[in-house]
C-alpha cells in the first residue's frame, strides 16, 4: 500500500485507507481499527504523498521524512509521540536538520512520528516514490 492511498482526516484522529470514490465523497477505513465510514467533500481531507513539511531552503516530502524515521530506527517505532516538546523537537532535528521552526510547529512533529508509528505498526514502510512520480522525474 502507498502513500497515495493514506489520507489524514481533519477533525478524525489517525490514518485512513481510501476504500472507494462516491459521487459525494469517498469511503475510508481505519488503520487502526478497520472501521470504514463514508467522508464528505466538506471534510478536509490530506493524502499523505501530497504532504511536505517546511524547511529553511524550502520543503521535504512526507515521505522522504518518513523514509529518514525508517533508516534511524532500523525499521523499528520511533519516538513515542506524547514525549514532551523539548525531546520531539530534538528527535525531529536529528532527521531534518534543517526544518523551519518558525513554520513547524511542536503539534506537526507529533503528528508526523504518530503517523509513521501507526504506518509502522501496521507494515506498511514502503516510502519509496510511486511509479508515477519516478517516470515524471525522468521525462
């Protein structure tokens, strides 16, 4: 499973797969529970490929962060995300040094280890660029 396909609800807690496209929205499941529920195009509703974090020479893909999480732990959890602000910025500066403190917020951090420790419980560590993505690269 891809990137393209774990979307993040705003107002919803957690990572949801995209099950299926409705004419008024789409049906997600749960990563956590596999609970699908129907979310309406009011809802505001990220992909995760789509989600770049803010650095001092511009902007990181989600998944270039998650791919440097994945190479520090081995594979493994990362921090435990309710750790307090001083040790997630910490962690944070150890695998993006050069991340925009004025932009990132303390909030962001938690939610990008708690995803990649939802992603990462759940198997599903390829971060890799999609095919797509790679063959627009090469053009």
């Amino acid at each position: 499973m891809s990137l393209d396909k774990i979307l993040a609800i705003s107002g919803k807690p957690g990572l949801y797969h995209l099950k299926a496209q409705t004419r008024t929205g789409l049906i997600a499941e749960s990563l956590a529970d596999g609970k699908k529920m129907p979310v309406s195009m009011r809802n505001n509703v990220s992909v995760l490929s789509e989600i770049a974090i803010y650095t001092l020479d511009g902007e990181i893909a989600l998944r270039e962060i998650f791919s440097r999480i994945k190479e520090k732990e081995n594979g493994g959890p990362a921090l435990d995300h309710k750790s307090d602000k001083d040790e997630l910025e910490a962690y944070f500066f150890e695998i993006v040094p050069n991340f925009d403190e004025d932009r990132v917020y303390a909030s962001d951090i938690k939610k990008v280890i708690q995803w990649y420790n939802l992603l990462q419980a759940k198997d599903i560590m390829d971060f890799g660029a999609d095919d797509k993505e790679a063959s627009d690269e090469e053009e």
